[in-house]
C-alpha cells in the first residue's frame, strides 16, 4: 500500500473504527507518521500525478491539490472523531483526544519537505469551510466544562497558533470568529473570574497579541474593537497594580498584552485617543511601574507601548 492511501485509511479508521480504543490507536498511528519527515516526503512524491494526468497545472500547483485533498480530510475527520468521542457514554476525553486536530493542524502546516519550496508559496491547505469547521471546534471546546478542565491551556495555546497565521485568520468574520475569540480572551484577562489560572490568562494573552497583530497585518478593520480592547487592558493592568504591590510573581501575560495593544493603537492611532483618554493612565501608569523589574522581553514590549504614545 503507497503512503498516500495509507494514511487516507487511517484517517478513515481514525472515524469509523467500531470501538474508541480502535480510533485512538488509529489516530496515534496516524500522528505518528505524519510527524516523520521521510513520510511527508513520500507524500509529497506519490502525490505528484502523471504529465497527462496535469493539464495545463504545474507539478507544484498539481502536488499542492492532491495534498491539499489529503489533509482537508484529515482535519475534517480528526474533528469528527472527537466529537464522536464527546457525544459519547463510556468514554471520557483525554488532553491526546482534544489536541487531536491541533496536532494534525501543525503537521500540515508544515512544508513539503525534501521535495521543493514551491509550496510555500501557496495558499493553505485548507479551506474556507474546514478552516471554519477547526475554529469552531476549537471554540465549542472552550465552552465545554469537560473540556476545560482536561486541557484548557492546550485549547487556547491551539487557538493562539490558529490567530498567528495569516491564511486562517484571513478567513475569521469579525462579527463573528473574532468576536467569539475576544470574549474567551476577556473570559480570563477581566478581574471578574479569580479561579483563571496564571498559565490560562499567559495563553489568552497570546491569543490577544497574536489576533491583534495578524488582522492588523491583513488589514482587517479592527478599529471597532479599540474601545473594548483598551477598556480591558486598562482593567488588568489596575487588577494587576494591586495584586503585585506585595507580590512579585512574573506577569507572563503581560507581554503579549501589551504587543497586541501596541499593534492595534498603531493601525488605528487617530481611534485610540479617545479610549485613552479615558482608560489609558491606568495602564501607563502600571507600564511605568513594571519596566524597571521588567525582564527584557517585557522591556521591549513595554518600550513598544511607550513609544506608540508618540
């Protein structure tokens, strides 16, 4: 059997095994191969059609369907099989079984290694609609109580890589994706839930730089959002002033924070004055107090801020 159609039928078993050990086995099976770099390369080959079979499409474009046909399925199937697992009786889901369609998610991001760099140059593998459909899957996740108690961090560390790049961020609806995105954000960064913990709040605060920073890169108008976002930053940073004053714990979102709110201030300065002006000598104030413990990631994220006042 080619590695292509091998991986096609575990991709199958991974959905269609009767029993959920069978399923899981399969998926190990298949995140196990996938993640070997002389299979991908076998992919990218056996993926290549025949001259006659190509049209008018280069072997690049022609490779880039075929493996682009492959792991749609895979992704989609991925989804499903943890859903099916989640609507369940007997079996409870496992930090392996929620990151099922993240850990696939980043092997198919990958390059086709050992072949050409071509691919790079096209668009995402997915598409559109399994874009939407691993989005959503990651937001059903963060408002399920099971879920979050077995691998909250891991959701949002998934949703942070989603919101880094470009050609899936391209496809979220602000008024939609985007909005739902901010509100699991807000969930952990307002003072309002104590019970958050400090690795949660460090990982929604690198989904918040990193959706910043990717719609800003796009040009997606996120001016509508600057309000909001300035009010919360300004929020956590008053929270925060008070809960360090005595204590020294490192504030690993800080960083990320900041960034984000850098790079939205930067595309929209003319839209921030008016919520600084408001909310802004909270967080300025807080900036100035932590720069001179600031470790120098966070110096550089704090200079950032300081110098988008400018």
């Amino acid at each position: 059997m080619s590695t292509y159609r091998e991986i096609c039928s575990l991709s199958k078993d991974m959905l269609d095994e009767s029993s959920v050990t069978k399923r899981r086995n399969a998926a190990l099976q298949l995140q196990s191969k996938l993640g070997q770099l002389q299979v991908r390369r076998r992919l990218a080959l056996e993926a290549t059609p025949p001259a006659h079979k190509r049209g008018r499409m280069t072997i690049q474009q022609a490779r880039h369907k075929a493996l682009s046909h492959m792991w749609r399925t895979v992704i989609q199937n991925a989804v499903l099989a943890v859903q099916k697992i989640t609507t369940g009786k007997r079996s409870k889901l496992t930090v392996a079984d929620i990151m099922l369609p993240y850990k696939l998610l980043q092997y198919c991001d990958m390059p086709d290694e050992g072949v050409d760099n071509a691919s790079l140059r096209f668009p995402s593998k997915l598409s559109r609609k399994v874009t939407k459909r691993v989005v959503k899957y990651c937001l059903d996740m963060l408002d399920d109580e099971e879920a979050l108690h077995v691998a909250e961090v891991q959701l949002l560390e998934m949703m942070a890589y989603m919101c880094s790049r470009r050609e899936y961020v391209a496809y979220f609806r602000p008024s939609k994706d985007i909005q739902f995105i901010m509100m699991e954000v807000e969930k952990r960064i307002s003072d309002e839930d104590v019970s958050v913990s400090y690795a949660a709040m460090a990982a929604a605060g690198s989904v918040f730089q990193n959706i910043m920073t990717t719609t800003t890169e796009l040009g997606i108008g996120m001016h509508i959002w600057m309000p909001g976002c300035i009010k919360l930053v300004a929020s956590w940073c008053a929270n925060m002033y008070e809960q360090t004053r005595n204590n020294t714990r490192p504030i690993a979102e800080l960083g990320p924070l900041l960034r984000g709110l850098t790079a939205l201030i930067r595309s929209n300065p003319e839209q921030a004055i008016a919520p600084l002006t408001r909310h802004g000598r909270a967080i300025l104030g807080f900036c100035k107090n932590r720069y001179v413990t600031a470790d120098l990631i966070d110096r550089n994220a704090l200079t950032g801020y300081f110098l988008c006042h400018l």
